[in-house]
C-alpha cells in the first residue's frame, strides 16, 4: 500500500468535545510525506460525561471505581466519534487517537508521568480497525514531556517558511513551535483558553463554557494589579522545552490570584485575555520570528487575537514586528489541526518512524510513539519506511499546496 487513509482522534484540555480528522497519508519518496486533508469535525461530550470529567480535574480527586469508569465512558464517546468520522468521510485504514489528558504529571521542572483516558479497546472492538493510542507515554519514559506532541507536524510543515518562523496553537494551553534554528524546539507558553473557560464559567453561573466570541473581555478593561499577579507566575521564566497543563491553570489557581482584589467580570476576563496574549508574545520575542501561524480553538476569539497582534508588534526594544497567519492560508485548517496530528503521528508509527523531535520535548532521543490495538482482521504491519521525514506537504484534490 502506497497510502493509507487515518483517523485521528483528541480531545483537548477544554475537554469540550473530540475533534476527528480524516486524511490520506504517503511517502512519494525524496524525505517528503504528503497530506490529503479528508475533513474534519467535532463531536461534543455527552453533558454529564464532560461536567464529570472537569470535576475530576485537579486538585480534585478520583478513586479508583470512578477513574474506571471515565477511562471507560470517554472510550466509548471516542469510538462513536470514530465511527460517526468514518460515516461521514469514508472508510479508514488505520484510527490514531491522543485520548483525553486527564493528569500530566510534572514535578521539579520534569515529567514524571502522563494520563490519558479513552481506552483503544472500544474504538477497535466498534470500528475493526486498528487503534494506535498512548501516544505520550515513550517520550516521556525517554526523559521528554511528552508534549507539546505538535513539534512533528509543525518542524516538517514549517521546513520551507521564511526562518525562524513560529506555529501557535491555542487550546485550553497555549504552545509554539519554532522552527528555523539548529533544531526544533517547542514548548507550552502557559494557559491558552483555561483560565477564561474557568472566569467564563463563573462570572455567567455556569450557563457559558467560555467567553464566546470573546464579547465579555470586549466590554471590560485590564485590571493591571492582577495582570502582575499573574505574569509573576514562575512558569513563564523556566527554561524551555516545558509543558503544564489544568492541574497548574485551573478555577482554584484563578480563585488565589484574585483574592483580596475587587474586578469585575469583564474586567476578569480582559485581564486574562490580555495574559494569554502577553505570554505567548513573548515566549514568541524571544525567538525573533518573522511570522506566527495561528491554529486552535483561540483563533476564533477575535478580541485575544487582536490583543495577540497588538503585542507581537515591533513597538518595544529588540523586537521587530511579526506577522500573524492563521493556519488555514498555509492549507491546514485550523480547527481541525490536532486531529490532522494525531493522524500524522499514528501514521509515523505504522510505518515505524519516531513521531517525537527531542528538540520539541525534550526526550533524550527519536522514539517509536504508542501501543497498538489490532482490528478485527489480523494485524499486519507494513515495511519501515526506509528514510527519514524531512518534509509535509499540504495537498488538496485539485491544487497541491506546499508551505512555501
């Protein structure tokens, strides 16, 4: 077989649903791997499985029936997404799913460990096809975070773009890419959409997910005794790579920064607009990039994307100014970006190929990602890719569309 046809499956920290993306994979020879996007979409949680899995978040706790029980609920949510992806785009020849982080254990600068629910088990048992899953644990085992997993797309994505050039992706954490110096290097720069998911849900009684549209943060102002309290947050001046994730960011972290101090809800909520834009601004200065190529569940807030631009302006000492794509004008659609991952990742490992960049995560090597879960037919591997990746090209069915 020449190329397969994957799905990829994730749901991510704003465990507001699971996005699914189907694509076509090959390997045309030269180092270069070629995507097909296929479409993409997102299936919403269950209400009561979502709420029961925000609870469970840090610095709650679980037992074990209940960690059971959610590993089990989120397979099987995984599984109809599966199958309602295949419904809707076409048979699949392999499924990759990054599950639902639920804990990444990170301690004294380093990951000790990560926990992803969604168990393969379901999604091969209701699809027949072959599940690659547990896709973070081997990097982490090898000394790296196991996130941001996103470095394998963007460094080979991003290989022809004017250097250095940076992709963003703003989920509920926000984490770049750079591409463009000796090696790739990613990390996670702070909270993307956590913190205003949680002052959303608070500041309307729990009747809004978010701050839609950003339209709450529009009507208020920066409270700048709070913005300090925030930016002083140790996290932002470690040294990448680095990952954190809700069990850092979350509603009791919000909860201690604004004790003692009077802010209202839009006032909370530009406050934090304004912090996701100045981490990622500048943890994005310092690589001195030419452009930012933007995906992510952020893109659409339009008033932190305008607060993003703002500080990404060349207005202030050393730095120049950065231009802001998102990553739709490259041919990548934004709201489908990690499931394309996630495709790309299990797609690297059935044709044994390392799906992780030390430079990325900071595991001591290239390593083979995830455990595989066999369909219903038996499981036949095909011949490892006899060269490395060096490049992804973007192709659509008419017009090939390269990064250049």
């Amino acid at each position: 077989m020449s190329s397969w046809r994957v799905l990829g499956l994730i749901s991510g920290t704003s465990m507001d649903g699971i996005d699914v993306a189907v694509g076509e994979l090959s390997l045309p020879g030269g180092g270069v791997a070629e995507l097909r996007p296929g479409g993409f979409t997102e299936v919403a949680y269950p209400a009561e499985l979502r709420r029961r899995l925000l609870a469970a978040l840090p610095p709650a706790g679980v037992d074990a029936r209940e960690f059971c029980v959610l590993d089990t609920e989120v397979g099987l949510a995984f599984a109809a997404a599966a199958r309602a992806g295949i419904a809707e785009f076409g048979e699949v020849d392999l499924i990759a799913s990054l599950g639902q982080t639920l804990y990444h254990w990170v301690e004294d600068g380093r990951a000790r460990g990560t926990t992803q629910l969604g168990q393969a088990a379901w999604i091969a048992e209701a699809t027949g096809v072959p599940v690659i899953a547990d896709l973070r644990a081997r990097d982490v085992a090898a000394g790296g975070h196991g996130a941001p997993l996103a470095g394998v797309l963007d460094a080979l994505w991003l290989a022809d773009r004017p250097r250095p050039a940076i992709a963003l992706n703003i989920g509920g954490i926000a984490n770049i890419t750079v591409v463009g110096g000796p090696e790739p290097l990613a990390y996670d720069t702070g909270p993307g959409n956590a913190l205003l998911d949680a002052a959303a849900a608070q500041v309307t009684g729990g009747t809004a997910a978010s701050d839609l549209g950003g339209l709450i943060a529009a009507g208020g102002q920066v409270h700048e005794e709070l913005l300090a309290r925030l930016l002083a947050d140790d996290y932002y001046r470690e040294a990448p790579p680095k990952s954190t994730g809700k069990e850092h960011f979350n509603a009791d972290y919000l909860a201690r920064a604004v004790r003692g101090l009077d802010v209202s809800g839009p006032d909370l909520l530009a406050t934090l607009t304004e912090l996701t834009a100045a981490t990622i601004a500048d943890a994005c200065h310092r690589h001195g990039p030419r452009e930012v190529i933007a995906s992510g569940g952020g893109v659409h807030n339009p008033t932190l994307m305008a607060a993003l631009r703002e500080r990404l302006r060349g207005d202030r000492p050393g730095t120049a100014d950065v231009e802001v794509h998102v990553s739709d004008d490259l041919g990548l659609p934004a709201a489908g970006k990690e499931g394309y991952l996630t495709a790309l990742l299990g797609w690297l490992t059935w044709n044994g190929l390392p799906g992780n960049v030390p430079g990325t995560t900071g595991a001591d090597g290239p390593r083979l990602l995830g455990a595989i879960t066999p369909g219903t037919a038996p499981l036949r591997l095909p011949e490892p890719a006899r060269e490395p990746v060096r490049r992804l090209r973007i192709t659509h069915p008419t017009t090939p569309m390269e990064a250049e």
